[in-house]
C-alpha cells in the first residue's frame, strides 16, 4: 500500500500529466475563424468591450458571461492573452476529467485505479472520436462552451455531491451560467427541476446550496433569454413563425436531425437503456429517464443549429450516465479483467491524437515563419503554403482557401481568410 504522502503526489503527479498533455495540444492549435474575427474586434485594447457586450445583447444574442470572456482575451494588440486561453482550457479539460470521474465514483475509486485507466480510456475513445475534444481545441468554442461544462461538473461535484456549503459560490455559478448560453440554460434548468421533483417525492431534503443557486441561475436565465437581441435572431431564422408554429411544421424533419446525428442519439438511446436496465430505484429510474428525454428535447429549441459544440454539453450528460451505471453493473467485474486491453487502446488514443496536434503545431509554425517573411518584406497579398493535415484525425482546424477568379466563391468561403490577413496586416491571403 502507498503511504497517504506518496498518493497524494502520484496523484499531483496524474493531475499534471493530463494538464501538461492538453496544454501542448492547445499550443499547436492555431488562431482560425472566429478567433481571428474577435481578436480583430481588439475589444479590450480599444475600451470597447462593454459596447460589444450591449451590442449582442440588443441586436445579436442574450449571451454575457460567455462573450464576455471572449472580447477580454481575443485581442491582437495584446498576443499573450492567448496563452492564458491555453492554460485556461488545459486546466478545463483537466477539470472535466478529474471532476466527472469523482461525479461518476463519488470517491469511491481513486484516480490512481485501474478504473481510472479505464474510464479515460472510455473518455478519450468517446470524445476523440465525437469530436468534442477537437472542438473544445477551438479556442473560441473552449471559452464559450468547454469552460462553461467544466464549470457545471465542477460546480455540481463540489456543491452537491460533496455538499460543501457556500452561499456566494452558490449564487456566483448561477449567475455565470444563466447568463452563459441558451443551451446551457435549458438543460441546467432541466436538470434541477427533475432533481427537486425527485426530492419532493422521495421525501428526500434539497441540498442546502440548492435555492441559492437555482434563484440566481433562473434570474440570469430569463434576463439571457428576452434579450432583444435574442428575439431578433430567433425571428430572423423563423421567417415570420411562431416558435411553436415552426417546431410543430418541422417536428418530423428536428427529429429526423437528431437521430441521424449518431454520436447524440446513440448515447441518447444507450444511456436511457443503462437506467432501465441497472436503476432498481423505480422512482429514480422514471424521473431519471423523463429527464434525459427532456434534456434531448430542448435541442428543438435551440434555433442556432445543432453543431458539435451545441451537442458538447448533451454528449456529456449520456456519457455520465452511461458510465455511472456500467461501473456499478455486472460489466466491471469484466473491466478489471480487461485491464491490460484499456491501458494499451488509452496509449494508442492520447499518442494518435496527440501526435496528430504536434503536426499541426509544426505546419503552423512553418506558416508563421512565411508570415514573418512577407511582414517583413511589406508584402500584402500573398500565398501561404497548404498546411499538409493528414484525414480523419479528429482534430479541427480550417484552413485557408485557395484563390480563385469567382467571385461568389470568395464572397462565400472566404471570410477565414480576410479575418486571418486583417490580423497579421495584410491586404489579402490565400492558399497555394
């Protein structure tokens, strides 16, 4: 047996490898998209970053704390800021993984276990090949969605699982999350009103931070959700319906969306079999199963498309329950005896993935070093060499378009590139 002092420090040990891992991993992603877009915004060098934030939310979206974070680290005047989006994002990433396991185990088996082993193996399998983790590499899509999820499973561990009482952490998360996103509201807000049914009928006590999260949480929710803004997005993409009207005009073809959506609906249907299956709580298991099924309902309502990133935080509510009721069946006994099987498909997925990052960082690198040739030179329209990425990967990174004669082409996919020429002082950019 390991002395208390040694375990603690295999464990710091643990917890710095997977840190490490991913931080190298969000060094060799490079800007793209809309990181380039809000750096460009220069929000918070310019002074205007409360001006940006009353401007979504009066005429593009109710969102706050997520856009917030945004505009204060994509700025180009100040470079470094993005380096603190690496580490942020590689301290989430170690969160989720830490903090789910403790959710799904409740302590009851140590990161230094074999189950440990097998659940990340389980983890980096699922999300690798989903790709979430490819997205949560996004810097953008980190900030405004991977942040937030490892907050909720930090949260929910820290405040209901181990029950630690703090009123101002309470209220803090509440607001935080409220005002996050439209799809973080519906399904936060799912989830605590099917816990405090759950609870009423048990005749079971609320955990004592409940109200003091929930009050603050619906509060935010509800300032996010009439925002102006929001009304006006949601109306553009209605085209004049109401949002019952076009759920029930469309209801065949949402849910036609969704299950051909395989990484959603297979864990969907995989996880409300697990409690069918395994919760002997016949209580637990209807109002368990009611809630996933309204959980996945809410993606009906969400009228910004049903990306990856939107699919994030649903993918990781099944993969949670699936793997709470697959290590308390008879299958973990299995497991153990696998043991060896997991440890060497862990070392393959971390080595594949991680391998696959380390090229792009080099061809970005390479690029960089043509950049700088061109500033130097007072180029502005220049042709920067493809970046050479191998297919399926599941890493995510979009590159620039060639040049072309058409315009139309140009107007439609060429928005990377003029956000990537405005941010590094050139008049045009294109692949070759």
């Amino acid at each position: 047996m390991l002395s208390t002092k040694s375990n603690i420090k295999y464990q710091v040990f643990v917890y710095l490898l997977i840190f490490t891992y991913f931080l190298i991993i969000n060094l060799c992603q490079p800007l793209m998209m809309d990181d380039l877009w809000r750096s460009n915004v220069n929000a918070l060098h310019d002074g205007t970053v409360w001006f940006h934030i009353r401007s979504d939310y009066f005429y593009w979206t109710g969102r706050v704390s997520a856009q917030l974070l945004v505009y204060l680290f994509f700025n180009k005047s100040y470079p470094f800021l993005i380096y603190i989006v690496d580490i942020v994002n590689a301290l989430a990433l170690t969160m989720l993984i830490v903090y789910l396991y403790k959710l799904i185990f409740r302590n009851q088996a140590s990161i230094l276990s074999r189950k440990f082993v097998i659940y990340v193996c389980l983890f980096m399998g699922y999300f690798i090949g989903n790709t979430f983790l490819g997205n949560a590499m996004w810097k953008t899509i980190g900030i405004q969605y991977l942040w937030g999820i490892s907050l909720i499973v930090w949260g929910f561990y820290f405040l209901f699982a181990e029950n630690n009482h703090s009123r101002i952490l309470s209220i803090i998360l509440g607001i935080f999350l409220g005002l996050y996103n439209e799809a973080f509201f519906m399904v936060v807000f799912t989830i605590c009103f099917y816990y405090v049914i759950h609870q009423a009928i048990k005749k079971d006590k609320l955990n004592q931070n409940t109200l003091y999260f929930i009050i603050p949480f619906i509060v935010a929710g509800i300032v996010m959700m009439a925002a102006p803004g929001n009304f006006a997005r949601t109306s553009g993409m209605l085209a004049g319906q109401s949002l019952l009207g076009y759920i029930f005009h469309n209801l065949f073809d949402i849910t036609l969306k969704f299950f051909s959506k395989f990484e959603l609906s297979l864990p969907f249907i995989l996880s409300v079999f697990m409690v069918f299956a395994f919760e002997k709580d016949i209580k637990t298991k209807v109002l368990t199963i009611l809630c996933l099924v309204s959980v996945s309902l809410t993606t009906f309502l969400i009228m910004f498309g049903l990306e990856i990133r939107v699919e994030m935080l649903y993918m990781l509510i099944y993969f949670y329950i699936i793997c709470k009721y697959l290590f308390r069946s008879g299958f973990s006994y299995l497991f153990d005896k696998l043991y060896l099987f997991f440890a060497l498909a862990l070392l393959f997925f971390v080595v594949k993935f991680f391998y696959a990052y380390l090229q792009l960082g080099y061809y970005n690198h390479l690029r960089m070093n043509e950049v700088r040739h061109y500033q130097q030179a007072g180029n502005k329209d220049i042709l920067l060499t493809k970046l050479p990425l191998r297919a399926n990967t599941k890493i995510i990174y979009i590159d620039l378009i060639p040049k072309s004669d058409d315009p139309e082409y140009i107007r439609k996919w060429g928005w990377n590139n003029e956000q990537f020429a405005q941010y590094y002082g050139f008049d045009s950019v294109f692949a070759k």
